[in-house]
C-alpha cells in the first residue's frame, strides 16, 4: 500500500484509545502507523539507519 493509501484511511479518536499505551497516551500502533506512512513518503535515499533497522 502507498502511503497515499495509508495515510487516507478514516481518522478518528477511537484510532487513538484503542490499544497498548506508550508514557504520551498515544496508542503504540498508531504511532508506528504515523511512522510507517511518513516512511512510505520518503525517498530511500532519505531513510536513516533507524528507519531502515526496523
């Protein structure tokens, strides 16, 4: 999936709540969500070492 796809799915606060909670209130799925789409929009040339590892 693009991160076009991704990141146009429905948003809503129950994408928020739903899950294991990180020390923010965020739920961790969702963040990594957020990471993998802003990934998705990058060229691989501007990945880092982080993002490449996980």
């Amino acid at each position: 999936m693009t991160a076009l796809g991704v990141g146009s799915t429905p948003r809503h606060e129950g994408s928020r709540c739903i899950g294991q909670k990180t020390y923010g209130g965020e739920a961790t799925g969702h963040k990594e969500g957020c990471r993998i789409v802003d990934m998705l929009g990058r060229k691989k040339a501007d990945l880092t070492d982080e993002d490449v590892a996980t």
